[in-house]
C-alpha cells in the first residue's frame, strides 16, 4: 500500500505547528501580514502567466470530443450540446461542464460479474466534487465579511441560506461541515480505494489535507476555542485596505495556522494541478465547435510539408496503368 | 493463435488489483504479445524520419542517438509551444481517476499504466522535471522523474498500447484526451526513429503507391475488376467502374482494407452496387486509393501527406466533391484535420446528391460526404429498393468505431440504414454504444499478429458486449463502419464469441438492394445462400 | 491566435472579481470599533466576566443563561469568581449596557453577525 499520503499529513502537521509557534513568539507580521500578501500576488502573477503560457500556444486543429449525435441531415436530430456546433451549443455545454461537472457525472465503474464484464454508473465522485467544489466557493465568498466593509448584501444573503438549519451558537453553517466532510470523503478515497491509491501521490495529498487543516481551524476557531473577530477584521480588513496592521492586544494563534494555510493553498494553486480550475475553460476537446466539416479552422503553424505528388506517382506507375487502361496525364 | 490462452483462462486471469510497487519503479517494460516489431529503415526513410538499423524492443540497449535526452528535450518544448492542447492535458490532470478503468486495454490486461491517467503521467513526469517550476524544485514531490533510456522504453510499450480511442477524453472533467497525450509521445519517439512496421510500412506505402497496401495501379483495377466479376455472378449485373476519370462528378475513397481482404470485399462490392444501382457519375482514383491514414498514428506531418492525395486527386479530376467510404479513423482525419491542413478546398461544390438534391450542408467546407450519410439521404427520399428479408438470417448488431463516435457524431445514420435493410438490429448494452462505445482493441496500428495477447485483451470489452446480444436475441453479425474493425473482429469473435460475423453496412445494404435488371439473387455477397435452413440458423 | 483575446478578458474578469475586496475598499481603512460603555459600565469596570472572555463568549454566557432560566428555571448565574448575578439580558446587561446601537450593533454590524436575542426580546428606549 502506497502511503505518501503520510508525507503530506506531516507537511502540513509542520506548516501549522510553524505558524503556530511562529505567531507565539511575536511573528504576527510575517504570518498575518508578509506571508499572506506575497501569496495573493503569487497567485496572481502565477495564475496570470500560467494562462498567458497557456494562450500563447495555438489550437492546431479542432479535436471536439463529441458525445452526441452530429448535426447532418435535416430530419436527424443532433444532439446540440454534447456535440456542438454553435457557439451557444459551446458555451452551454461548456457551463455544463464547468457548473455541473457533467463528464464527471456520466462515470461508470467496470466489474467483472461472472462471464459479463459490466459497468455501473456511479455517482460518488461526482457527488463529493460537487459538494466539495460548491461548499468551499460558499465558504470563501463568506469569508468576504472580513475584508470588505460594509458587509455586501450578497454576504450577508449568503449567510442566512447557508446558517437556515439555526443549529447551535453560534449557528452552524452548512456549508463548512460539508466542505470538511466532502475533503475527509475525497481523501478516504484516494487512501482506501486500491486503484486510487495506487495513482496517487504526495501532490494529490497535500492540497487536501492543506484544506482539511484550513476547515478544521476555521471551525475550531468559529465553533469551539472562539476567538475575537472584531479584532481579526482588523487584521485582515488592514490587509484588504493595504494599511496592514497587528490589532493591539493580538488574536489567537490558531487564527495565524488558518491564515497560513490559506496563504499556502493559494500560493500553491499555479503551481500545481489546482491549475485545473483555468484549464477547465481551455480544454480544446470540450470548448470548440464540432463543425469542422462547414467551417475550415486555421492552423497557424500549417507546415509545407513534402507530398508525394500526381506527377511523381505517373513517374512510377505510367507504363503500368496504360497497360491496364488507365488514363495518364502524359502519354 | 497457438501458445494463446483458452478464453476462459484468460478472462479468469484477468486481475485488476494493482501491484505493491509504485508504477515509477516497476521496470521491463516490454513484454511478448504487448509489443509489435519495430519499423524497419526502407520505411522509416521514405518518410524521411531517423533510421535506427536492425533491432528489437525485446533488446536490452536500444539504438538511440548520441544526443537522444536533447533530441526528446527539444522535440517536447517545440511541442508544448505549436499545441495548447499539450501544455493543458500536462497541467490540468487532478489524478481523479474517472479515466482508470475507461480504457479497453486496462480492462483487458489490469496493467496499471495502461489506464489513461498513468499512461498519460509517464509523460506528464517528464513534462514536470524538464518544463515545470514545481518540477524544478520539489522534484520527486511534485510527481517528476529524470528521462532515462527506461522511460523511453516506457513511453514504446505504453504509446503502443494505445488506440487513440478517446474513450477516456468522454469521461474526463477537463476532457483530457490521452489520443492526444499518445500522438504526442509517438511523434517524440518517431523523432528517435522509434516506430513499429504495422505503421510505418503502411505510411510508407500510401506515400508511394497510394494506398496501406502497396497496390499498385493495375492491380488495384484488377481487384476491382475481379469483384465487379462476383458481383456479376451473384446478380447478373456487369458493373464497369472507372479509373481516374476527369469530369466524374463524385471521387470515391474508401480504405484499402476493402477491397484488399474479407470481409471488407463485400462492403467494397456493396459500395459498388449502390451506386451502380444509383446511375452515380463517379470514380475510383489509383492515386488516392486510401480512405485510411496511419499518418494519423506517426505524426501530423505524416498524416498531412498522406492527406494531400484526397484534395489533390480531386482537383487535378476535376470532380464536385468527394465521398468517402466506411472507415474509422479515416473519418477522424476527414473531420478534425482535412481541411485545416490541406483545404481550403474551394475548387470543389458543396456536395448535393445528384439522386435526391439533398445539399450537404455540414460539409460545406470540406466538401467530403460519409457514405453513411448519403445512404440514410437516399433511403429517407425512397430512392433505394430494398428487401430487408434478404438478411434476415443476420441478427445484426452494431458497433459505434471510436473515431466517428467520439471524433465526429455519427450515430444515428448508420442505425437508420442497418433499420431499413434489416428486419433484425439489436443494441448492445448503453455503456457500450455510442460516445461510451469501446475499441476493437486492434485501432491505431496495433492490428498486428505479434500483439495478439493485447488485441484480443483489448477487445474484451466490445467482445463481451456481443457475447450479451448474442446470447440474449441470437446476434450473429457484427456490423460496422470501420475497415480497421473488419480486420480486426474475425480472430477477436474468432476468440471469444465464435459464432458472430463481421460485416461492413455496405454489404448490408447491397445484399438487400433490389437493382434493376438484376436476376433472382440465391446467395447474399459471399456466396452463401440467401436463407440458412432452419435448423442450422439454430446453433448453439 | 483570434481566442487570445478571449482569454485575456476572460483573465482580466477574473483578476477583477478576485481582488473584488481590494478595490471595493478604496484603500480605505475603516477603523474597527470599540464598544462604547455607558457611564455606568465604566463605573461597575467589571463585566460578569474578564473583558477579553466576554468578548469572545458573550454569547456563549446569553445562550447558557437562557437555558437555565427558561429551562431549568435558575435564575442565578456565577462567575469564576463565585460572585452572583442574575441571569438576566433585560435586567442585568442592559441595566449597564443600554446602548445597544453603540455597544452591540457596531461590531454585530462590523462582523456581520446578526444575533437573534431582539427576535424575542424587545429593547427598551436608549438612555444616555
């Protein structure tokens, strides 16, 4: 059993431990206000270039995957989404994908029942992508409370959908529990399923568990320690105002390993596979049109290349095919 | 197919528990039926690409350039800089494994680096060590290797059992297609002179002579000529084709596997009668006589000359457009690639069918026609006669090839045409038709003898599927679109399912076409009477 | 390459959405603010706890004594320094803080929290 999943867990065991202690002995400034700018602009500059290598290299040819009945005769329906040929049957089929994950949902497992192979539809991985990709897009728009004042009306809205269940004090946000439990599902996954475990290596482990360590002191801090968020708006509101500051009197430690984690999962996104969440919206086989047979697509690279021409063929074949009567150019 | 495995043996030993060593360390790659013989220098130096000398993947030094880390370094980074496609399919993987048990050939064989994402990070490895800033610094940790001679031999054993399906590209979140992913990783072993023959002979002949085979001019119209005699004596029609004809308002090309063996003959015999049938002012070409191109299989310079011919031929002819026969990944090639290589074709017309007026609007740039499309066209106006009963010993079932499936959309024209000149079609099951369907195992240029092992693991999947029809509504004909399929499923029914046929929709067609003038038919294309008694339909 | 274009717009929304909350401030920093005390709470100095608990737990003690009194019928609550008070929102918090807009709603409002004490409870006139 491949067990690299342990490194990732002592990384970021370390990484916490260093940001707590580092915020105990008076490194407020580097954990609360040094580390998390220089992420923000890691990300940035690192996304950013990420997609403009990306941009830079042309789409030769037009490889649509095409999961669906084509557009021909008249009177046979095409299937407009899954095999597109037009810009909004792309873009459709691309939120599809991008909104709903809709390749993700068709996944079948193979099982070899007797003499019948077969394959079963199953939903679990979509369901804890699904889960795991909405929660924590709620969470993060949530957390705008911090760094934006007056609190957007959008937040607070936010808020009251994702606290409807009116559970404990303070109330329990849906959407926090289902990101840790959707993270805690998709790492059981990868650790316990022999196939999964076996393709994964340290790369997919630590973003997970970077994240779980994100929702778990989040939640720690919200739920349980409790800590003064009037004086962690401070801080990070500092932050979003760019007149960074340590708020007099400090906040708890655990908020530093939180914050550092955040700092780290962000900075880590353009160097990684978390790249996926630009990729998805460049995928040449998912966002562009199956209509190669009615519109030439230019490839800018287009080589001369050495073709075997008519001329040269007759050259080698001439006394041949007028033996078998077949017309030649030159008699 | 001697030292084989009985079927029963082989599927039982089919084990899909991966091994207790990470696939980075496992080594040897290279095992017998897993892998074909390597091309050979006279081939490899037609199409211009290094020539090795004499040698074996079973080698343990392979032949490789002085400077051949440099050669691949180079070769990578010019292709990370011409295809998007490339630099998204290395970056964009999550290693979420929906792709893992979507390809035939882990199915088959329960390699690990045979499901797609592995495949795919045997170059994603490199990728990462050579290319990436992650790769750079965290090495190891950031899922990177070195590229040592083991990788390359690596790359040989898993680029080649791939058949570019694209079955794993429907599945994936980001769409990652491991076709891509293994043309990429083939055109960089090409660049070391690594290649199999099953390819780069065909590649090497179609550049010459015209077609996969070699056939050359006068015997290409000797076969024809000698089909056109069967045809005669089946149906008491004498069918002249012409050659290379200028001023023919239709070229024709349709793969060389049929009219090269059976059972695609009898699809090529089938083509012919149609349009006998139709009046069709049409005509074959000796030059372009591929429909095919393993170019696709070698590299995109490849596949652009040997393109060429099509577009060429149909200029220098002087035809309105062409049509284009039952083939698989020809079609792939005709609708993703043709036009934007060798178009743009303005020297022809949009096609319309001179028998219906239908104009074929979808294929207005590239004025190129599926066969099947024209067919269901001529059906739905009621311009064919037809008597399904002349195939109702067929219980026919259908196989969606991969590259019209997933590379094209062609669905529903070929069952619409199977629905009216057979009284029975039956499914097989939804995970295996259509966008889902699966490969024969042989596509790609693996339909080679010496990867018998791996083509018929590989067609397990498809194989069973008509094992299901076959035992539940008695299928006993597999029909298809694809010249590579017809070569491919008689040893792989041969194998698992032993009482199905092969047979093209063509020869379908033309078994139940009524012709004028034609005398009463008593047996179907191959000679065999029209209605099996009885008790023989019965078997097992 | 004609989707260039596209990919850079698509790169500037993104960007733009992303630092929503450094342009949405204006660089602005607003001032966190303090509670304000009334004479009285200046005057008692000592809340029923530490300040620096209260301003984590309040709500934690409110919820506590809410259940006490309304569920267990125990009127009387006791600090870590066994000193009694009465448990009590009406009576024993607003009788110091009974300037709820100043002293409650500003971080409410601040934090985005909104409690729900006022769904039940109603506020009596503000003094001071």
């Amino acid at each position: 059993m491949n067990v690299s999943y342990l490194y990732s867990l002592l990384a970021v065991i370390i990484l916490g431990l260093i940001a707590y202690v580092g915020a105990a002995i008076g490194l407020e400034s580097l954990f609360g206000i040094v580390i998390p700018y220089l992420a923000i602009l890691a990300f940035l500059v690192g996304f950013v270039n990420k997609v403009l290598d990306w941009a830079k290299s042309p789409v030769p040819f037009r490889i649509t995957t095409t999961c669906g009945q084509q557009k021909t005769l008249d009177w046979i329906k095409p299937s407009t989404i899954d095999n597109p040929t037009t810009t909004r049957g792309v873009i459709i089929r691309m939120l599809l994908e991008i909104l709903l994950f809709r390749s993700l949902f068709r996944n079948t497992r193979v099982e070899f029942k007797g003499e019948k192979v077969s394959y079963k539809w199953v939903i679990w991985l979509w369901l804890f992508a699904i889960m795991f990709h909405y929660s924590f897009f709620v969470v993060v728009i949530r957390h705008l409370r911090f760094f934006v004042e007056p609190t957007p009306f959008f937040v607070n809205a936010l808020e009251t959908v994702d606290g409807m269940l009116q559970l404990g004090l303070p109330g329990l946000f849906i959407s926090g529990a289902t990101l840790l439990g959707a993270t805690t599902l998709l790492l059981l996954r990868r650790i316990l399923l022999p196939k999964m475990n076996y393709i994964s290596r340290a790369a997919d482990y630590f973003p997970l568990f970077l994240i779980i360590g994100i929702a778990l002191t989040g939640i720690m801090m919200r739920y349980f320690t409790k800590v003064d968020v009037v004086k962690i708006k401070e801080l990070t509101m500092g932050l979003a105002s760019f007149h960074p500051g340590i708020p007099e009197g400090g906040v708890s430690a655990l908020f530093y390993v939180h914050l550092f984690f955040v700092s780290l999962l962000v900075a880590y996104i353009p160097f990684s596979k978390l790249m996926h969440m630009g990729g998805i919206f460049l995928s040449p086989t998912r966002n562009l049109a199956n209509n190669n047979r009615m519109k030439r697509h230019i490839n800018p690279w287009n080589p001369k290349v050495k073709i075997h021409t008519y001329d040269e063929y007759e050259e080698d074949f001439r006394d041949k095919m007028k033996d078998a009567g077949i017309p030649v150019e030159k008699e | 197919m001697g030292d084989l495995p009985k079927p029963d043996e082989m599927y039982e030993s089919i084990d899909h528990t991966p091994p207790e060593e990470e696939w980075e360390k496992i080594e040897s790659p290279i095992t017998p039926g897993r892998y074909a013989y390597p091309a050979k220098d006279k081939n490899l130096s037609i199409m211009e690409f290094r020539t090795p000398g004499e040698w074996s993947p079973a080698d343990e030094e392979w032949p490789l350039p002085e400077n051949w880390q440099q050669i691949i370094h180079e070769g990578f980074k010019e292709r990370l800089e011409k295809y998007r496609s490339l630099k998204i399919f290395m970056d964009t993987c999550v290693r979420c494994g929906a792709c893992a048990d979507k390809c035939h050939y882990f199915i088959g064989t329960g390699d690990p680096k045979n499901m797609p994402v592995v495949r795919a990070e045997l170059l994603r490895s490199i990728y990462r060590n050579d290319f990436t800033t992650a790769g750079k610094i965290l090495k190891k940790l950031s899922g990177g290797r070195e590229l040592t001679k083991e990788v390359i031999k690596e790359w040989f054993a898993y680029f080649y059992q791939c058949s570019e399906c694209r079955r794993c590209s429907v599945f994936c979140p980001y769409g990652i297609d491991t076709a891509e992913v293994t043309m990429m990783g083939r055109e960089l072993l090409n660049l070391l002179g690594l290649n199999i023959n099953w390819i780069m002979e065909p590649v090497a002949n179609c550049f010459r002579t015209g077609n996969h085979l070699g056939i050359q001019p006068q015997a290409f119209k000797e076969i024809v000529e000698f089909l056109c005699d069967d045809i005669e004596e089946i149906t008491g029609i004498k069918i002249n084709p012409t050659f290379n004809r200028k001023g023919a308002e239709i070229l024709f090309i349709t793969p060389s596997g049929d009219y090269f063996a059976d059972p695609g003959t009898y699809t090529f015999m089938g083509y012919l009668m149609l349009f006998e049938a139709l009046g069709l002012d049409y005509t074959l070409s000796t030059y372009a006589s591929e429909g095919g191109n393993f170019g696709l299989f070698t590299s995109s310079d490849a596949m652009k000359k040997l393109n060429s011919k099509m577009y060429a031929e149909a200029k220098r002819l002087g035809v309105k457009w062409i049509l284009g026969g039952e083939c698989g990944h020809m079609w792939r090639v005709i609708n993703q690639y043709m036009d934007t290589m060798n178009g743009p074709a303005d020297f022809l017309e949009v096609p319309k069918s001179p028998i219906t007026g239908t104009v074929f609007n979808n294929a207005s740039s590239t004025k190129m026609v599926h066969i099947t499309e024209f067919t269901a066209d001529l059906i739905r106006h009621n311009k064919l006669k037809l008597d399904p009963s002349r195939n109702d010993k067929f219980k026919v079932t259908y196989h969606d090839s991969c590259n019209p499936a997933r590379a094209m959309g062609l669905l529903e024209e070929p069952r619409y045409v199977i629905n009216n000149v057979c009284n029975y079609f039956y499914e097989m099951p939804e995970n295996t038709i259509r966008e889902q369907t699966f490969c024969c195992g042989s596509g790609s240029g693996l339909n080679t003898e010496e990867v018998m092992d791996l083509r018929l693991r590989g067609g397990l999947p498809r194989a069973n599927a008509v094992k299901h029809v076959h035992e539940k509504y008695g299928v006993n004909m597999l029909a298809c679109i694809c010249a590579i399929d017809r070569a491919a499923f008689p040893p792989l029914m041969e194998y698992w399912v032993p009482e199905v046929g092969t047979t093209g929709i063509h020869e379908l067609v033309a078994n139940a076409l009524v012709m004028d003038g034609e005398k009463e038919r008593t047996t179907d294309l191959r000679f065999e009477p029209l209605k099996e008694e009885e008790d023989e339909a019965d078997e097992g | 390459m004609k989707d260039k274009g596209k990919i850079i717009v698509g790169l500037v929304i993104f960007v733009v959405v992303l630092t929503f909350p450094f342009w949405y401030n204006h660089g602005v920093a607003t001032q966190a603010p303090e509670p304000e005390l009334t004479k009285k709470a200046k005057k008692a100095d000592k809340c029923v706890e530490e300040t620096a608990y209260m301003r984590k737990e309040h709500m934690q003690i409110l919820d506590k004594w809410r259940d006490t009194v309304v569920r267990d019928g125990k009127r009387m609550y006791v600090n870590a320094n066994g000193k009694e008070y009465m448990a009590s929102l009406s009576n024993t918090c607003i009788d110091c803080h009974s300037n709820k807009e100043e002293f409650c709603d500003k971080c409410h409002d601040y934090a985005s929290v909104e409690p729900y004490c006022w769904d039940c409870h109603t506020y009596p006139e503000e003094k001071e």
